[in-house]
C-alpha cells in the first residue's frame, strides 16, 4: 500500500521525516520497501517558484493558433504574461502557476522566461503530470476558485511528497489503511494522533433505505445510505492527487470518493446507482445455481453456491466484497446514489476470487479481515465527502448488523513479557506502550483489545508481542542458557558426508537434479494428481534420469571430463500414506563400465566394505556390462539413453552401510612377515574373475590374507576360448611366520580348487 | 723413499683432480694396495719411519677425503642444475570433484550448530497435512493450504512446503530441551524464474528449553549471520508474521558489498533481508503436548539458495538445477 506523507501527516503530528517513520514502522510494525520521492524537486528553493494564478484575461496568440496568451495574477502588482497551450480554462480560472527558475520532474533544466512564436512567455501554467500529480495532459489543473493569486502552491497541493511504499503482513489488515499506518506511526514516534472525524451531514428526507442481510456469517454488518441529487463529475484537484500519489485512478467524483476513503479506513465501500436497483433495496445472499452477474471489468461471470452476492432482491448487483455489477454502475447521468459501507467475512472470499481470477484492492482487504467498527467512521466520511464534492443530498441511512463483536479482553503478566523478551520491560512502559497503540489497560492488567486489532490479539502471548515489537530494538542478542548439549552428527550424517567427500576426492561433482520427474521406471511411483508440468510429474524411485539429464547438459555444453554424483532421496511407494523415503547415491561418469566400476570400488574400499558384485540385467543398462552389489547396481549406461560410453551407479545409503561395523579390529600383520606369489592359470571365457577369487578365498582358509586378479590375458598360448588369470596372492599368519612349505601347500589347495571347479590349468 | 717429496706430489695431484674419477685415480696411485707408500709401509721396519709414513698417508687419505666431498658435491649440484624444470607448467591427474554450493552452505550451518550443540534432524520430504499446516497453526483458509501454493499428492498428503513439520515431528518425540537444526529440500508450486524453483532448500532450526528469550533468538541469528556474511557485519531484526511463532522477527544483515552504504544488491537499502524466525507459538507446544508455561522456544526457517545467491552474486537461482560442471566448478 501507498502512503503518502504529506496525506499522512494531517492525520499524526510528528517531527520524524519520512525516512525516520520508515525506520520506526519497518521494524515495529510493517514492512516499507522504499521511501518513494513524488512530485517537484525539494531543492535550493524550488517551491517558492510555485504559486497560485487568476486568470485576468486570455486571447488568441497572434502568431500561433493553437497557443493562448494570458495575463495571469500571481499576487505580484503587474500580471505575468504566458503563453499556454491548453484551452480548458477561460478568464477567472485559478490555475497552478510555475514561474521562471521552476524545476519541474523530467525536465532537464529550470523554466526560462523565452519567447513564443514573438511573444514573451514568463513562465508556464502547469497541468497535473508535469507535477507529477496525476497522468492527465488534456489541460491545465484548475483550482478551487477561493484562492488568494500567490498563495504558494505546495499549501494546496500536494506539490512535493514521499510516499511510503509499506507490505503489512497478513494479520495486519489495519495497517491497509491511512488510519493505521498513522495510529502504528503516533504510537513509535510519540506524535499526536488526529484521525478524520468530519461533521456528519444531516439528512434532509429520513425515507427508509431497505437493506436485509440473509446471511451474517458472510457479512456481518451493511450500512446503506441514500443520496439524491448527486452531481456526477471530476474530482478536484487535491484529491485526484492523492489517489494518484496513493496509486490509484482517478474516476469520477462519486467512485473517487468510495476508493480514498477505503485508503484512509482500509474498509472498502461501494456506490450503486440506485435508480438501478429495483424498487432501491439491498438484499445479501448466497448466489444461486445458474446465477451470473457482468461485474465492472464487462466480464460475465458464472456463480456458484457459496458465492456472496448483493442484489436488488430481484437479481445479482455486485459480486460482495469483490466488484460491482455493470449494470448499477454509477455513471454521468447517475442521480441517486446508494453508498455501501458493509463488512464481509474473509472466508469464502478468497475462494470465489481465486475461482475467478479476480483479485482486487476490496478483495485483497476482506481476505484477510476488516475491522466491522471501520464501516462507520468509513461511511460517514464519504457521506461528507459526497456532500462536499458532489452536491450530494442525504436521505436516509440504515445500519444492518446481527450485534457486533465484543472486544477481546486478555490477562497480561508484564513480568513474564520481560522474560521472554529477555530485556526488562518496566510494567509502566509496557503499559504506556499498549495505551499508546489503543489497547486500554486496567489495574489488574486485564488489557481490552481494540476493535481494529480483534482477530490478531487474543491471547497474553499476542499481547507481548505488542510490547516485543516496540522494544525490539533493544532486545539485547543473548545465546540460550544451556543445562545439556548434544551437539553431534548421527552414523549415517556422518557416513553421507564421508560418501560425498570419497566421491569429489575420485572427481565427481555434485548435481542437483528434481526430485519430480517425468516419468519413473517404477509403475506404482507417486504421481502428482495435479502437477505443474509434465516435466515434474512423478516422484522419483531412482537418481538415474535427472543425472542422465544433467550429463547431457555438460555434453552439451562441451564440458570435459564429465564425472557427477548426486547424495538424495528417492520416494518408494510404501502401501500407506507416505512413502519411504531413501537416501541414495547415483553417479554418472564418462569412461564406461570400469569408470562405475572404479567409483564404486572407491566408495567400498572407502567404507572398509568388502565389495561383492554379481552380473545382473537392468533394462537401462548395457546388456553386457551390468552388475548389482548388496546395496544397488552399477554398469554402463544403455547407448539409447545417452550417447557414447557412460558409466552409471546407483547406492542405497542405509543398505550399503547396514554391515559397517562399529569398529574396526586391529589384526596383527606387522609382527611376522607375509608370503607374496603370483599364481596364473588358463580358464574358459566365461570364468568370470569374481568366481576365481570366491573360489580362491575358499581354498585358501585363514592363511590366504589377499587375492587379487592383477591381470586377464588373451593370447595364441591360451587358445582359443580360453583366457590367462593372474592372481595376486599373500600369506599370512597372526601368530608366526609361515614356512615355505606352509605357504606352497596353501597354494597347492588353490591351484587343485582351480582346476576341479573351472578346469583351471596353472600357468606359471 | 723421500716421504716429503711423495705427500707433496700426493697433495698436488689432488688438488689437480678435477671430477671424482679422476680423484679415485689419485687415491690408487697414492693410497692403493700397489702404491709406493702401501708398499713402504709394509716394509717399515723401524718405528719411526712407521710414524711418519702413517703420519703423510693419513695427510693423503684425509686430502683426497676432502677433495672427493667437494667434487661429489659439485657434481650433484650440476646434475640437479641439469634437472630444473618449468615449475609453472601444470601436470594436472589429481582433479577433484566439487560440492554442490548449497551442500557447501548447508555444511557451514550445520557446523555452526553443532558447535552451538544442535543436533541435526533429517525430517522428510512427503507430509502430511497434519505435519505441514495443523500442527503449525496455519488457519484453516490460510493461502499456503491452496492447490495453487501447494504441490499435493492428495487431499492429505503433500511434498512439505517448509522444514517446520520437523519441528513437530522431532517435539513429539521428546520433552525439552529441544536444540536441533534441520536441512532440506522443500517444494512449493513456483514456475521457474531467476529467483524461484518449485524445489529449494531451508534451513530450520529449533530451541525449546526454559528461560529461552526472544533475545536467545536474535543473538543466535546474529551469530550465524555473522558467520556466514562476515565477522564485521551489522544485524538487524524487524517484526513480522508467521502463524507459527509468536512474536515473529525477519533477519537482516548489513550489506557484504556495500557494508551499508547502499548499493544493487541490498537495492540501496544498506540491508540485506535473509528470513523469518520468531517464539514458538504456544499451539505448538499444546499440540504436542509440552508445559508452555514451563518452556519456551525459537524458531527459524530460512533459504539457503538466497545465502548463496546474495553471498556469490549470481544472478539465476536455476543454475544450481542445471548442473553445468562450468558452474559448479567455481564453488
């Protein structure tokens, strides 16, 4: 919401400047976003350069049709001559005046005395956006004919501003207003507090305004009140600066009236031709099955039940606390007006307008709750207002509510605001402070809410805040009083974080990838009923495709080498309401098979895992080149998935550290020397390495320590179909050295294992 | 024999001996089994010829000792001369991988709470809406409960939209004190733009204990803000709503660019808005079942996408998605 200062300022009397009063209200009260300068610079006297004009006299420019020469009174003895290009004025018309050595917003320099197609011009006489008061150029502003020539114009209009740009969180609708922006500035700045309270016009006729409210739980109170005589034309110029500088357009007298005073009492209010209104009453009802109504915008719009309505009693006048009907609009001919100063309920409200995309200035304070109390102060100084400015005769006024809400009364223990504040608030200034913001508090600190604050303030705790937020500034920043720490990571923190590091210290990044996906390998994979695109629609079981995916941007961006992991979760559909929910860790990797192989064996070996990997068939892997160990799989990645040779794995954490462990036993292999051989034998093809080393490790026994296959050769002296497998192999005792004879009878129990189970010939 | 013409020749030759071949020669000729003095030394009769043959031969031996040192030495020197390499070229076959920033910045801030004595909660991803709004006191009607905020698997079940329900998942299953922080991803129904993702991660962090204040709060925020942002930083706390804390607060930092003085990425303000925080609202506590007149509590949830994005100065949020290694590598 928009607040301009100097609007602000006839409602509280304090010297802050505009930036000190963003300063107080952003940290106790809403947020500001910006202090906006508005209107005319401030600087080395400019405003003095601004006065009222009359116009004495106006012709043709002798020299230029569409130019008119005035003389025009600016208070001095002799007029000032101008030249001017507007024609919406004639002599006698008060107008803005700049003089020479005015500075106007969005001209490069100040005004010069020049001539005009052969005339002197002194000056200009100024429309409203050349002062950044409005967006019109179609002519000149003209001022309210009272006016002394001279009179300086930043008296009477708003000539130099800032506006206050403030965001109040959802719980503060009050401060949607000028009112509460204004009571929230008083109270932080110790101003004095002036709110509106106009002289309420007198009706002149006391006929009846019908109004029935069907239904109180949406709209608990409806003020009517009934104007005749109404005189539908411009605004004056002060207020159509106002609603300019508060952001919002200019419309007619009569609308321009009902949109400032929702901005001084955040209570939206509407006018109803009433001419339009069948036989002129008010019923508020739910909508009908059917039903449509063509709001203001020229939208017809379908109804449904639940859908707050105004009508006429006959049909549909005005989507409640939204927009108006079209079709009561009021227009120039508009005579009689029924003002509408009502109070809606915000349930329901938000549900129609997100059902139609409408949002509007009145929506967007209902939704969150205005204060029933507002509508009076509210249609009261509309009433005036359109008596004012629209010669508008009252005629009657109704006040329909089922009995309005109690103020909340709560018990504040100032003691235990301090504690948990943690600054000593003495209870006089807790006290003072709650006045100060309307709250009234008794001797035994029973606090009465007021009304505008109702629905926020209900309980002590609510009422600290209150002191809180005025104080906060002086809160002094304190770390808890411990009695016990436990300040530890758990196994498996722990375990992750070794994983990610094990796999950055082997060259992998880490991607980031969706935890939604397009699809899943997994048929029963979670799907969003409704998801945001078909790219994020089903929640994953495996890391695979968004790391394929973020391989493919590294490929296309020419990166190299492209090594990624990703330490996530994946969603495993459980048969209850939620699923499981597993860390895995996936990677991808260029170089194929071995390049998974190595990562994984880097992550086993890591770990002190014993890695034990067995040939399997996926779909999305090589057929050839697949493999799963105890806690996932890994292999090279199907060429239909992602160009070239691409390694891939995936891990289930806690399944790949469910045999850590706790600790790891020393085993003496220091003390007495091992025996190192090197054995090869000759065996079929198909004799996989994994299969040797098994059976090796089972004929061996206890003095085998270690077997490793440290090379595979194919060659003319094998033959054909037949492969050489070279093992490493060590010997060891704990408790004493193994002789010569010991260590080749170990060797002899492997070779004759070797051979009766893959016809192993032994080659050196 | 003249022994004194002998040493001196000796001495000479080897202060002629220029490489230590040529020195080794020296000491065959001089010092050899078949040397002259070898050879007189074994027909010594007399004592003291024996002392004073000894007495030249360790003279000899000492000389060509020395002069052997000097010349190794000098060799090794021209040999390590001869090995210098261009130490500036790069030879590369260690290249490590890199964390992910915001894995980098969630580490930073679990360690800071784990120095503090936090533990760190896991949470996880799929919600109920138990967890995500009652539990939390969000009203019934409260926008963040809508379809169009909300990304749900059905009517009560939903992909978390904070870290909170950890809060009261973790409260539920202990009494105070409660000291832990929670770090993940959580899912909102944003389109994608340089400042949103539908995924993003927070942090959470969670005090309930007695006698915890509001100045506990914002002098522990101070503490990881500065931590973070920088030793010298200011920090500033301004009230604020969430239907979870009462009273609430928003976190700011002086500028890291500016230090204040206003500049784009504080947009002129001098100060830097980096999340909520706020007292544990006393429904917490009633719905799981805790003495609200006995503890009291703060609370925090906090972007760590935005702590990336205003410390590094990148400007798309959806680079961090994209995984390009030209990106990651930076970090």
């Amino acid at each position: 919401m928009k607040v301009p200062v100097t609007w602000l300022r006839e409602y509280v009397e304090t010297a802050a400047s505009a930036h000190e009063l963003a300063r107080r209200l952003s940290i106790s009260a809403t947020e500001v976003e910006r202090v906006i300068d508005a209107g005319v610079p401030d600087v080395d006297g400019n405003l003095g350069h601004f006065v009222v004009g009359r116009v004495l006299a106006a012709e043709a420019h002798p020299n230029a049709d569409r130019l008119q020469l005035c003389q025009v009174d600016v208070g001095n003895p002799d007029p000032q001559q101008i030249v001017c290009g507007a024609w919406n004025f004639g002599v006698g018309a008060t107008v803005a005046v700049g003089l020479p050595g005015a500075r106007l917003p969005g001209f490069p320099g100040p005004l010069e005395e020049r001539l005009l197609r052969g005339e002197v011009s002194r000056g200009m006489i100024l429309a409203e956006d050349e002062v950044g008061l409005g967006p019109d150029h179609s002519g000149i502003m003209l001022l309210s004919d009272g006016l002394e020539p001279g009179t300086p114009l930043g008296d009477v209009l708003p000539l130099v501003d800032q506006v206050l740009d403030v965001t109040p969180t959802m719980n503060r609708p009050d401060l949607l207003s000028m009112v509460g922006i204004a009571r929230e500035a008083a109270a932080l700045c110790d101003g004095g507090l002036r709110l509106p309270d106009p002289e309420e016009p007198s009706a002149t006729g006391a006929e009846p305004v019908e109004v029935a409210v069907e239904d109180f739980g949406g709209c608990p109170r409806y003020i009517g009140r009934g104007f005749r005589n109404v005189r539908v034309g411009p605004s004056p110029q002060w207020l159509r600066a106002r609603l300019h500088l508060a952001g919002m357009r200019s419309i007619s007298n009569v609308v321009d009236v009902t949109n400032y005073v929702m901005h001084v009492w955040g209570s939206p209010l509407h006018a109803f031709d009433r001419s339009k209104l069948a036989g002129g009453r008010i019923v508020v009802r739910r909508a009908r099955p059917g039903e449509t109504l063509r709001t203001l915008d020229g939208t017809v719009r379908e109804l449904v039940p639940g859908d707050l309505l105004i009508t006429d009693g006959e049909r549909a006048v005005a989507l409640a606390a939204i927009m108006g009907g079209l079709d009561s609009e009021v227009s120039e001919q508009t005579t009689e007006v029924l003002l509408e100063a009502a109070n809606f309920e915000p349930i329901g409200i938000l549900r129609t307008s997100e059902r139609l995309s409408l949002r509007t200035e009145g929506s967007n304070r209902w939704e969150k709750g205005v204060d029933p109390y507002a509508a009076a102060p509210a249609a009261a100084l509309a009433s005036r207002m359109l008596v004012d400015l629209a010669g508008a005769e009252p005629a009657g006024s109704v006040d329909v509510n089922d009995g309005l809400p109690k103020r909340p009364v709560v018990t504040l223990r100032p003691e235990r605001a301090s504690a948990l504040i943690g600054l000593d608030v003495p209870a006089d200034e807790q006290r003072a402070i709650l006045e100060r913001l309307d709250f009234v508090v008794d001797d035994g600190w029973r606090v009465t809410v007021p009304t505008f604050r109702a629905r926020d303030v209900t309980r002590e705790i609510d009422v600290v805040e209150e002191v809180a937020r005025v104080v906060l500034d002086r809160v002094p920043l304190t770390m808890p009083l411990r009695r016990a720490v436990a300040g530890h990571l758990t196994p498996e923190q722990l375990f992750r974080r070794s994983l990610e590091d094990v796999l950055v210290g082997a060259g992998f990044s880490e991607a980031y990838t969706w935890s939604l996906t397009p699809s899943d390998p997994d048929p029963s994979a979670l799907r969003l009923p409704d998801p945001m695109s078909g790219e994020h629609a089903v929640l994953r079981t495996t890391l695979r495709h968004g790391l394929v995916e973020a391989a493919r941007v590294n490929v296309d961006a020419g990166n190299e080498p492209i090594r990624l992991f990703e330490l996530a979760r994946v969603y495993l559909p459980s048969g209850e309401q939620l699923p499981r929910e597993r860390w895995r860790l996936g990677g991808i990797t260029e170089g194929g098979f071995a390049a998974a192989r190595g990562a994984v064996e880097a992550i086993y070996e890591a770990s002190h895992l014993p890695l034990d990997v067995r040939r399997i068939t996926l779909g999305h892997l090589h057929p050839g080149k697949a493999a799963e160990t105890d806690a996932g799989w890994l292999g090279e990645l199907h060429p239909t998935l992602l160009e070239g040779a691409w390694g891939v794995f995936e891990l289930d954490v806690a399944d790949l550290m469910a045999p850590l462990p706790e600790r790891i036993l020393y085993e003496d292999v220091i003390t007495f020397p091992a025996v190192r051989q090197d054995v090869a034998v000759a065996v079929d093809e198909e004799v996989e390495a994994g299969a040797i080393v098994a059976v090796v490790h089972e004929a061996g026994g206890a003095e085998l320590r270690e077997a490793r296959v440290f090379d595979v050769y194919h060659g003319e002296q094998v033959g054909e179909g037949r492969k050489s497998v070279a093992l490493h192999l060590v010997f060891q005792a704990p408790d004493r050295t193994l002789t010569d004879e010991e260590a080749a009878a170990v060797r002899d129990r492997i070779v004759a294992a070797l051979a009766e189970r893959f016809g192993a010939e032994l080659r050196a | 024999m003249d022994v004194e013409a002998l040493e001196q020749a000796a001495l000479a030759a080897v202060a002629a001996a220029s490489s230590t071949d040529a020195i080794e020669a020296v000491r065959v000729e001089y010092l050899g089994r078949k040397s002259e003095l070898k050879l007189a030394l074994r027909e010594v009769r007399d004592r003291e010829t024996g002392i004073t043959l000894n007495a030249a031969r360790e003279r000899i031996e000492g000389a060509v000792g020395a002069r052997e040192a000097e010349l190794e030495r000098a060799e090794l020197d021209r040999r390590l001369a001869e090995e210098s390499v261009d130490v500036t070229l790069p030879v590369g076959g260690h290249e490590r991988g890199h964390l992910h920033l915001i894995t980098q910045i969630r580490r930073e801030v679990e360690d800071v709470f784990l120095g503090l004595g936090y533990r760190v909660v896991d949470g996880r991803e799929v919600e109920t809406t138990r967890y995500n709004f009652d539990g939390l006191n969000f009203p019934p009607g409260h926008p963040a409960r809508s379809p169009l905020a909300t990304l749900f698997l059905d009517e009560d079940t939903l992909l978390r939209t904070e870290t909170s329900p950890s809060q009261v998942r973790t409260m539920e299953a202990q009494q105070p004190p409660v000291y832990i922080v929670s770090l993940g991803r959580v899912y909102r129904r944003d389109t994608p733009d340089a400042t949103h993702t539908p995924v993003f991660h927070q942090v959470e962090g969670l005090a309930v204990d007695e006698g915890i204040t509001l100045g506990d709060l914002t002098g522990t925020l101070d503490f990881l803000l500065k931590a973070l942002f920088g030793a010298e930083r200011r920090t500033e706390f301004r009230t604020h709503y969430f239907p979870f804390t009462e009273p609430s607060i928003e976190a700011y930092v002086s500028c890291h660019v500016c230090d204040g003085a206003g500049c784009a990425v504080c947009r002129h303000s001098g100060w830097i808005e980096v999340g909520g925080a706020g007292m544990v609202d006393p429904k917490l506590y009633e719905f799981v079942g805790y003495d609200s007149e006995r503890y009291s509590g703060f609370a925090f949830g906090w972007g760590l996408e935005r702590i990336a994005m205003l410390r590094h100065e990148f400007p798309d949020l959806r680079e961090l998605w994209r995984n390009d290694l030209r990106f990651a590598r930076q970090f």
